[in-house]
C-alpha cells in the first residue's frame, strides 16, 4: 500500500509532467480550478489548486474531502502511483470503477487530452 509520503510524491510528479506538456495536453493544463484527490485506502484527500499548468496541493486532510473542488478525484494510493508512473491506463481505470473522476463538462472534454 502506497504512503502519504508517496501520493504526495505522485502529485507532484505529475504536476511536473505537467509543466513539460505541449500542444493540446499543455492547453489542458492551463485550467485555472481547484482540486481534491482522495486517497480511499488511506483516507486521505490532498486539496489545491490546478493553475499555471500546475498541480499545486495547499492541505492534506484526513477523511473524505469537506469541500467541493471544480475537478476531484478518487482511487487508491497504489492506482494513483501506477498511473502517475505510466503503468496503469486512466481510461481502463475509470472504466474498471478504480479511478474516479468529477468535474464540468467543460473540464471533462479538456482533462481527456491530459489524461
């Protein structure tokens, strides 16, 4: 089971992909929006911010989160490190009901060129 250490590490990794994209995944990444990935097995969401082509995570809190954020995410600390790492697929994840995610139709239709 991946730590919080290790999330957090995930995050920021992707949040650094992020910032090397180009073309169409770099205009995804310019969404100006507020985040919440929720860590089911470790109950624990990490909360912040996507602005700049960046993931910037403000708080980590325990339990689901309190607040609504315009994009939010959902899975285990293992799947958020498989697919950070390349080796799990977003697509087949969200189908498979491993990966969870909540937003605008907007935001939906931008996010699949990232994700």
């Amino acid at each position: 089971m991946a730590t919080i250490e290790e999330c957090r590490a995930a995050l920021e990794k992707l949040s650094e992909s992020m910032q090397r994209a180009e073309g169409d995944v770099r205009a995804a990444t310019a969404l100006d929006r507020s985040v919440s990935c929720h860590i089911t097995d470790l109950d624990v969401t990490f909360t912040g911010r996507m602005t700049g082509g960046r993931i910037h995570v403000d708080h980590t809190l325990q339990g689901p989160p309190r607040d609504k954020a315009q994009i939010r995410l959902s899975m285990t600390g293992d799947d958020l490190v498989a697919l950070v790492a390349g080796e799990l697929h977003f697509a087949k994840a969200w189908g498979a009901g491993r990966v969870k995610l909540h937003a605008g139709v907007r935001d939906l239709l931008l996010l699949r060129k990232l994700l």
